[in-house]
C-alpha cells in the first residue's frame, strides 16, 4: 500500500454488535481507514461500491452463504472482498477463497492488527490480480495484432537478383500498432514483376483486417495469372463484401517487363510513384488517375506506359507520408515537396543503393522532424531498384 493512502472499507454487516467490534478493532490499530457499513446485500449492491476492500459477512438477511459473495462480485469484480462470518467451518473458507475472496477471517478469532493486515494484503492482492488480467489482455491483443501485422507485411516473391527492394511500414500515432496500409511484390514466372501499395480510408483493427483481405485478394489473383483490369475489379468487389461499412481504398498497381526496360502503372485513387534515375527523378503523371476501389461499381482504370533507363528505382508509398505538415502552421509538405526531399536525400549519399532501407528510415525521419513530430496518418512505403549495386 502507498504511503498515505486511506483504505476504503465497505462493512457489509446486519449485526450491530459486530459492526461495533469491527470499528473498535480497526481504531485499535491506528492505522488510516474509511469504513462504512451497509446491512443488507440490496444496500450493498444499490449503488458502485467505492471501496477498497469488502468486509463481508455470510449471514445477512438477504444472502446467506456464498451466494452473497457472489453477487457481490459480479457487481464489484475489481473490488477485494475479505469473508468474515461466525462460521469455523475451514471447507467453507476454502469454497469462498476459491469462489473469489481474496480472505476469510472468523469473528472470534480476529483481533485489530490481524484484521487491517488481512484487509491491506486483501487489496493489494487484487490489485495485482488486476494487473495480470490487463497484462494478459494486452499480450493477446499483441498476439492478435501481430498475426494482423504478419499479414500486412509481407514476405514479396522476388527472385531476380539484379532487382532490390526496401519496404517500410508505419502507424499513426493514435496508439495502435495496425492501420489500413497495405503493400506487395510479386515476380511472375514468366520474369514479369507486379508491386502495389494501398491505403484503406481509416485506422484501426477493421481497417487492417480490411487491408490484409486485399493484399491477400490481391496477391492470389496476380500469382492466378488474371489480366490486371480484372484484378483491379475483383479487388474491387473483395473490398465492397468485406467492409463493415462503406468505407474505400486507393491503390497504385506497377506491372515491370520482364526485360526491366518499361512498366505499366494503374491508379485508383492513389499518388503516382517516384521514378528515379541516377540523381534525377520525377513523379510520373497521373493525367489516368482513376477512381477509388469501393466508389463506383463499375469503375475501369487506364494504364500508363512509362520507358525505364538501365538503372532505375521506383518509390511507391500511402499519403500519410507527405501530408504531414511542414513547420507550426496548416502547410502540408505534399508529394511533390516530398520527391524533392527523397532526390535531396539520394545526392547527399551516392552510395544510397547498397542500403535502401537506411534512405527509407532517413526520409521518414525528415518528415517527421518538418512535422514537429510523429505523424498521424499511416505510412507504407516501398523502393524497387535495378542495377547499380
């Protein structure tokens, strides 16, 4: 018990000569207590208990036996509760330890040191009880959320050597450890690579579960060999009948040759990638942007064919990356400013290309340092890159 702290006790006691005993035991002691008395279990469950501990007996007018400390329990189940009754009965201390008293004290045979020690252990006992149960709450929440987070993050299905990938994903910071961005590389048989990233409106559980359900969707129609248009649809009808309300998903979809020499580029909804070239770089044009999955039913979306230089990269990444703002004010950096920031990065380091990942970690970094902090919106970024090692 911290020091200082005054101990709550609720008597739940009908007889006044043993309530008068409790009071004296307890004024005995000397030490800080708060003790009020109700005589029935209906007084004691006719409001919250706001109690540390509950001195109750098991021979009251309207609960006799253990069926009172049961309702009291269901009613106050983060409340300690320490029996006292007339009964020497061991079997029925050990029943109303296991039905949930954290004590069980007989009348006789209690005097005031034994009775505030008992009643302190008691309460401090269920705190810690409390404590286990939310710790072993939040490790299945964690559990659960990772299996969410393994499905988010995938393993992409590359093998061509000449070919690098770096990925990084991130929350918001509201606290949760999902949200609603989602991304994947797939290397086809015949040498061709499809990679897209997506962001499903919103944060959370749902959102990610929504999310896993479309890269999951998404990757098994890319490895069935289906043309891109019907992909896109059918991505598109996975959203509308998993969605628990009419929520939507942008997404930006590449498909690279097999020869690595030219891509082919979808938007539904979602940013153009940053295609880069040595120092040089440029955000393709997204004069074929479609509209969202989840919008229109019948949506179609147009692709773009773009011809690629021998070394080349290519950044795909959600919104939450550049819409952070930049300084105190309302400004948004936006993705123009944010390829700026990524060339800006990729000269100051010419060997950039043997470690993606750090150019990935150092641009998130600036951005959140123009933020003036963590950002609030999810980020999935991924950069492909060809030759240059």
């Amino acid at each position: 018990m911290a020091p200082g702290h005054r101990l709550r006790v609720l008597l739940v006691e009908d007889d006044d000569g043993d309530a008068l005993l409790v009071q004296e035991m307890l004024e005995e002691v000397g030490t800080p207590v708060t003790l009020e008395r109700m005589r029935t279990m209906a007084e004691a469950l006719s409001g919250p208990v706001r109690a540390d501990c509950v001195l109750l007996d098991l021979q009251l007018p309207d609960a006799v036996g253990l069926t009172g400390l049961g309702r009291l329990r269901r009613h106050a189940p983060s409340t300690a509760v320490v029996v006292l009754t007339g009964q020497r009965d061991e079997l029925t201390g050990v029943a109303a330890v296991a039905s949930g008293a954290q004590d069980y004290l007989v009348k006789d045979q209690v005097d005031g040191p034994l009775l505030i020690k008992a009643l302190r252990y008691a309460w401090e006992r269920k705190r810690a009880e409390e404590v286990g149960h939310e710790l072993r709450e939040q490790q299945l929440l964690a559990r659960e959320n990772a299996r969410l987070e393994r499905g988010l993050l995938p393993t992409p299905l590359l093998t061509d050597p000449g070919l690098t990938l770096a990925t990084r994903y991130r929350p918001g910071r509201d606290g949760s450890q999902l949200g609603g961005d989602f991304y994947d590389a797939v290397e086809l048989p015949d040498g061709t690579v499809q990679m897209m990233v997506g962001d499903v409106c919103g944060h959370g559980p749902d959102e990610a579960a929504l999310g896993v359900a479309l890269r999951i969707a998404w990757r098994s129609l890319v490895l069935a060999g289906l043309p891109t248009r019907e992909v896109l649809a059918t991505v598109q009808r996975v959203l509308v009948h998993e969605r628990i309300e009419p929520i939507f998903a942008t997404l930006c979809m590449v498909g690279i040759a097999a020869d690595r020499s030219s891509l082919r580029m979808w938007l539904a909804g979602h940013p153009p990638p940053l295609l880069i070239n040595g120092e040089r770089g440029r955000l393709l044009p997204g004069d074929r942007l479609g509209v969202p999955l989840g919008v229109v039913d019948d949506a179609g979306w147009q692709p773009l064919e773009v011809a690629l230089e021998p070394d080349w990269s290519l950044l795909l990444y959600t919104d939450g990356l550049f819409e952070g703002r930049v300084g105190a004010g309302d400004e948004r950096l936006g993705h123009e400013n944010m390829a700026a920031l990524v060339l800006d990065i990729l000269r100051a380091d010419p060997g950039w290309r043997r470690n993606q990942g750090a150019v990935l970690d150092q641009l998130i970094g600036s951005v959140e340092r123009l933020n003036r902090g963590r950002l609030d919106d999810d980020i999935a970024i991924a950069l492909l890159s060809r030759g240059g090692r």
